[in-house]
C-alpha cells in the first residue's frame, strides 16, 4: 500500500529543488478534511509561508485523508513520503508517548514557547522519530463531553455513564475508561456522524469548537463541563528535508509557525465563542458539574493521562527521563479552570 501511495499519490514528495536554483518547494498533507476549522487554521498558516517566503520556500498540500490515510500520516512524514504533516500527536502517541503532556496542558503554545515546552517537545521528536517539530499550532481549546440525551449524575453529583454509548478515541480512552468507568466505541473523526446518526453511539468528545463544521450538533444536545484536556495539533516535518532546507527558509518557516501560534489561540478563542452563541440559540443547553465532583472530574482527565505517559514512556529508550519536566513545563497548577 505504501508503495502504491508513493506511486500515486505524492510521488515526488521529497525536498523539491535547493538554494543553489532558488524556490525551494516542500510538499504537506494534512489530518482532517479541508472544511474542519483545523484545517483551515493550517491552511491559513500554509498561505502565511508561501506569502513570507516567496523566492525562498513554499508548501505545496497536497491533500488530507484522502490523499494518505490520517492514521498513516505520521508515518509517511517520517519515512519521507511526504514532507510535512498537520496532525495530532496523539495519532503517533505509541511512537511518542510525551505527546501526552500537551494533552494534559493547561497552557497555551505561547506559554510554552517561552518556558522551554516547545523545544523540549521538538528534541524529544527529533530523537526518537527523526522529525522536527515546528510548531503546537490552534492550542487554548479544550475538550467536552457531549450527549444526545440529558445527562445523569449520582449523588455526589459525579457523571454517570452506565448505559451510555460513549465515541472514544486514543486522546481521552484512558480518562473515559479508568475514571468514568465507560465502555468506549473507537470511532475515527470522519464516521461519528454516521455513528450519530444510527445510533451505534450517542455521546462523544469533542474539543469547544468544530462540532456544527462536522454536523454533529444535528444530533448532540447537551454539552457537560468543565471542559478538559487541550488539543496537540502539530506542525511534524521530516528532519533529514529539513536539514537539507537553507538557513533563510528554515527562518521563515519557524518564524511563520512560532506567529500562527499566537494567532490561531486568538483566533479560535473567538471561533469558540461564536460556536457555543449559535449552539445555544439551536437549543444545545449546558450542564455542569459542581464542587468536589467537578474537581476530581478535571483531576482524573489529567493524572489518568500522565500514567498513560509514564507507562509507555517507561516501554521506551530514553524511560521516564523527561516525564517530571514535561509536566513542569506543560501544566501550571494554579491554572486549573
């Protein structure tokens, strides 16, 4: 399959071109279907390099799932299929188990970048998966738990999930299933609606904002907080094209990814305003935990995904070494929503 994708798909992927001939071109595909607001947040970015970069650097995309499937995406950048890849860390978290540490953040990619974060994350890549991590891109949004129908909750005031059909993937399996208690139903981002639609689930996660771009609120009315969890959208790129990558275009490249970090936290800040405004003039109402249960709610989402962290960090070269310091650097106590 991996030679038919090479053949036909993105065959010349590859490092186009180098300074010595001027432009260079490096190609990139992307995670989910260009109508998400993920992708058009890349998207933006890509618009943003070839605009800062022209005569030096240019991205050419590619495609997203369509083009190289989402989960095969990871893989295609490391073995230099394709040059650059948007996607969550979580779909190489096997790989790269540190991932864990921004989806357990309660910091934005800003903060991160200023404390060390960042660059910890990108020496941990280059290590370990030989890619260079460019950037923690649409950070500063969290993630719900949202129903179908009204929520339970016993006398504690705890979310009870008996009988509940509950959409699961790998960034909150271990918080849905160690703490909740629930009985997951993988499901990958582009069959939910269908899932949805047939019943086959009736609850899910989903980060603040995209859900009416999916269509799921047609079938989701209620939204359960404290929202939980940060999104770990990435900017990978294969580290041998970019070594062979000039020292200006790697600058412009950087230096374009480190701005979309600042700008698409303040841009999807309104986005999930705008979102929530239109889902409650549709009728989605809000519930919420409270006191003690709230606390140990927020509480289970994190420390259940730092075991996760530790246990397969524990599995690899390297161990534990970094796991004390990610959590330094990537969550703040006295930022607790």
């Amino acid at each position: 399959m991996k030679k038919s994708v090479i053949g036909a798909l993105v065959a010349g992927s590859t490092l186009i071109g180098s300074a010595a001939y001027g432009e260079e071109t490096i190609t990139a595909v992307h995670a989910f279907p260009e109508t998400l607001i993920y992708t058009q947040s890349f998207l933006a970015f890509v618009d943003k390099v070839n605009e800062a970069g022209e005569g030096v650097i240019q991205i050419d995309v590619r495609g997203g799932p369509e083009a190289i499937g989402m989960f095969q995406q990871p893989d295609a950048v490391r073995d230099g299929i394709v040059d650059m890849v948007y996607t969550p860390g979580s779909f190489y978290g096997g790989a790269l188990p540190e991932k864990d540490a921004l989806v357990a953040s309660n910091l934005t990619a800003v903060e991160t970048r200023e404390n060390g974060g960042t660059a910890l994350i990108d020496q941990i890549h280059q290590e370990k998966m030989g890619l260079k991590y460019l950037g923690w891109f649409d950070s500063g949004v969290c993630y719900n738990l949202w129903t179908r129908n009204a929520p339970e909750f016993d006398e504690n005031g705890n979310l009870k999930v008996s009988g509940l059909k509950l959409r699961g993937n790998a960034v909150y399996n271990a918080f849905f299933s160690n703490y909740l208690g629930a009985q997951v139903i993988d499901l990958p981002t582009g069959d939910v609606y269908a899932g949805l639609q047939r019943g086959v689930v009736d609850a899910t996660g989903w980060t603040q904002i995209g859900l009416i771009d999916l269509k799921w609120n047609e079938f989701l009315n209620y939204r359960i907080e404290p929202c939980f969890f940060s999104t770990d959208l990435g900017v990978i790129v294969n580290l041998e094209t970019w070594n062979g990558l000039s020292a200006e275009a790697q600058k412009i490249l950087q230096d374009v990814a480190i701005q979309h970090e600042k700008d698409s936290v303040a841009a999807l800040r309104t986005k999930r305003d705008d979102d929530f405004a239109k889902l409650e003039e549709q009728g989605m109402q809000v519930v919420s935990l409270e006191g003690e249960a709230k606390a140990n709610y927020l509480k289970a989402a994190r420390e259940t995904t730092w075991e996760r962290m530790r246990g397969l960090m524990a599995e690899q070269p390297g161990g534990t070494d970094n796991y004390d310091r990610l959590i330094e650097l990537f969550y703040d106590p006295a930022g607790d929503q």
